[in-house]
C-alpha cells in the first residue's frame, strides 16, 4: 500500500485487510492535522511524533475507561451472583 504523509511517499506491506489499514493511516492523518493547527513548527519529524504520542494518550485513555469499566462490571455481576445465591440459599 503506498502511503503520503507529511511530504514523504512510502511503500507499505502488511498483512492486515486494506480497508482497516487504511482507516489507520487515516486516523493517524487526523492527528498530523490536529498537531498542525496546533503549533508552529513545520518539522515534519517533530510533527509526527507529537501526531504519535496524541494517538498514544487516546489510545491510553480509551484502554484506561475499558478496564474501569470491565472493573465495574465485575463488581456489578458479583454483586448480583451473591443476591442470587442468598435468595435461593435453601436456608431462606
């Protein structure tokens, strides 16, 4: 798959299904332009990274919000396993 970003053409192969690929170059497009807006350099490197470790924080985050939620889960249905073996706990 040939790739533009920030004035530079590559050539990638990957194993994964084209269409998903490419909604990850886009997404990381999403944030070269976002980092674009945002500060005055128009070093292409420096804006890459910054793109990088924007993608890495909502990466993070979003992985940090599952986990509290599955954490929340866990404690819901555990809950709810002891209301069950209460209410049909032959000594009821």
């Amino acid at each position: 798959m040939q790739i533009e970003l920030l004035g530079t053409s590559f050539r990638v192969q990957t194993d994964e299904d084209p269409e998903y690929f490419r909604e990850v170059i886009e997404h990381f497009r999403a944030k070269v332009q976002e980092i674009q807006r945002s500060v005055t350099t128009s070093d292409p490197l420096k804006i890459a990274i910054l793109a990088g470790i924007l993608a890495s924080d909502d990466y993070l985050k979003l992985n940090g919000s599952l986990r509290r939620d599955e954490s929340e889960a866990g404690r819901i249905t555990a809950s709810m396993i002891r209301e069950l073996e209460t209410a049909l706990s032959p000594d009821s």
